[in-house]
C-alpha cells in the first residue's frame, strides 16, 4: 500500500535547511550559499523510496520583511506549515533558541502539527555545545524527535528520513516515482544563475538581483538559455558584469559547468545584465519575476 506525506522544513535562514534537502534527495535541487536569505520560494522536493513517497517543503528562512519580496518570502515560509502533514524545524546546533525559532514553534504549536527539531552543523558545535543546545530546546518544546546533522557532510540525514517515516499515511501518491521537484528547468538554471551571483559577488548586491530566464531552447544536441539578471543600480551593473565583462563570464561559466550536470547535456548561456530600480518593492517585477501570492495559495 502506497504512503505519502508532505513535510516542511522551515528556520532561520541560512542554517542548512536546503542543504538538508539535497541530502535527502541526493540530487541538487535547491540552491545553496554562505549568505543567509538564499531561498526565496517554497521548493518542492520528493524523495521516492519502494511504497513511500515523501514531500519536502523548502522555504526561505523566516526573517522581518523589509520589502514586497520579503513579505512574499515570509508568506511563502508560513503558508507552507499549512499545506504540510508535519513540521522539521531546523537550527544551527551551536546556538540557544531565539526569538525566530520561539516565533516559529508558536506557530507549530498552533497548527498542532508533529515537529522534529534537527540541530544542524554539528561540525561547528562540538559534543559538548549541542548537548547544552539539546537541553535548552528540549525545555522549550516537546519535540517528536531531535535529530543532530551535519547536512554538509550527509551526516545524521538518514535519521531524519526514518524519523519521517512515522508522519506517511496510506494514499495514492501526489508525484510520478522519479519526480525529484516541481521546479520547471526554466526556474532551475535561473536559480543556478542566481547561486553563482551570490557565490562570485560579496556584499548587498546578491540580495538586490533576480534572474529570469528568457529564452530555454532544446535541439537534442544542446540546451541553450538566455537569461536577464536584474540589478537595483547602474553602480551594480557594472559590479556584476566586472572588468572587461570578467565577473559575468565567471558567474556564466559556474552556471554552465552546473547545469550541464544536471541536465546532462550541453548548456549554452548568454547573460544580459539589466537595471530594474526598487523591483523587490514593486508588485508587478515580482510577479514578471516569479514571486507572486497568488501561486503560494
Ligand atoms: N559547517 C557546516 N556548514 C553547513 C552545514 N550545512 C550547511 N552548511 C552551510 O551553511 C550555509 C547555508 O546553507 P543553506 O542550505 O543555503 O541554508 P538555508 O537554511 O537554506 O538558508 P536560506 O535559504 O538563506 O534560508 C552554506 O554555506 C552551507 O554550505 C553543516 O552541516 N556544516
Ligand atoms: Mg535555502
């Protein structure tokens, strides 16, 4: 008999939860960097193992909006707690809960869903560190479960999979066998395009682009995409395409070696860099970007 439950994965940003993801799958669905508010959507990732089929839920890390796009990112985070059968919060396994993390078990508590505490980077935290960080969530909630990660490494991954094991139901399942996201390949390579931005680029400017893909033409020999990356100031234009169009190569090049992996065909890319002041805070650049409300409902 066939099981299936769907099962989100919410906290702070920048503490693993899409490296926790790809671990899971074994495949690279969600993009990964150093720089916390990296996911901006809800990503769908399933993992398919004989009669069971498991619905990861991404989301962006919970964090107070400052523009349109951080609301977009917030409602994306919270609403996935209602369209999921349990919950898996994730922290950073060196640190005492916060108020993000307090915030977030306010509302799981509310939803009155199942949750598993994964305490992640237990390479940074050392035994000692996350017992006491085990204790202090331990006194603050009553977790199904408190699974310590190292996501990075692919350490304490397994477990978390067997703990879900006890949220499946019986049910058809929601997503052919050897379906790993419901990602279109057009969101995938202007995700991997927007990675290697905040891979190749430091400071603020990372958090004002957006990548939108064009033109995503397949001849059987070859993949070949033109995208606009969207910037919030001439001054970052130039930043982004670097000397003698040097950095944009870079970031192009990083994009294809990545792509042509997961595709596993010949990529293609041409890159235009274009100004769109203030986008994040404008309703109609969000929604051409692909960050619109009315998708999360
Ligand atoms: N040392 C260490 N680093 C890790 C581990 N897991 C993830 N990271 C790193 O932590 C950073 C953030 O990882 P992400 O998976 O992008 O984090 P996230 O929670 O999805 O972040 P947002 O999408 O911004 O909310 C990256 O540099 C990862 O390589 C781990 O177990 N140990
Ligand atoms: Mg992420």
């Amino acid at each position: 008999m066939r099981k299936t439950a769907f099962i989100a994965i919410v906290g702070r940003p920048n503490v693993g939860k899409s490296t926790l993801l790809n671990a899971i799958l074994g495949e690279k669905v969600a993009i990964v960097s150093s720089k916390p508010q990296t996911t901006r959507n809800r990503i769908t990732g399933i993992y398919t193992k004989g009669e069971e089929q498991f619905v990861f839920l991404d989301t962006p890390g919970f964090q107070k909006p400052r523009t349109k796009l951080g609301e977009y990112m917030l409602t994306a985070s919270s609403s996935s707690l209602g369209s999921s059968d349990a919950v898996i919060l994730i922290a950073d396994a060196s640190y005492s809960p916060g108020e993000i993390e307090k915030n977030i078990l306010e509302k799981v508590s509310g939803s009155k869903l199942p949750c598993i505490l994964v305490l992640n980077k237990t390479d940074m935290s050392g035994a000692e560190k996350l017992a006491k960080t085990i204790s202090e969530y331990d006194a603050l909630y009553k977790f199904d479960a408190v699974v310590p990660t190292c996501a990075s490494r692919g350490q304490g991954v397994d477990d978390v999979i067997s703990e879900c094991e006890k949220f499946l139901t019986e049910s058809e399942w929601f997503f052919p066998e050897d379906m790993i996201t419901d990602q279109p390949e057009r969101t995938i390579a202007a995700e991997v395009i927007r990675e290697k931005i905040l891979r190749t680029l430091n400071d603020e400017i990372p958090h004002g682009t957006a990548v939108s893909v064009e033109e995503f033409k397949e001849d059987g020999k070859m993949i070949r995409i033109r995208a606009d990356i969207y910037c919030e100031k001439a001054s970052h234009k130039g930043i982004i395409i670097g000397k003698d169009g040097e950095t944009l190569k870079k970031i192009g090049s990083y994009a294809r070696e990545d792509l042509e992996r997961f595709f596993g065909t010949k990529v293609y890319i041409n890159l235009w860099v274009k100004v769109k002041e203030k986008w994040r805070d404008s309703t109609l650049n969000l929604n051409n970007l692909g960050y619109n409300l009315k998708d999360l409902k």
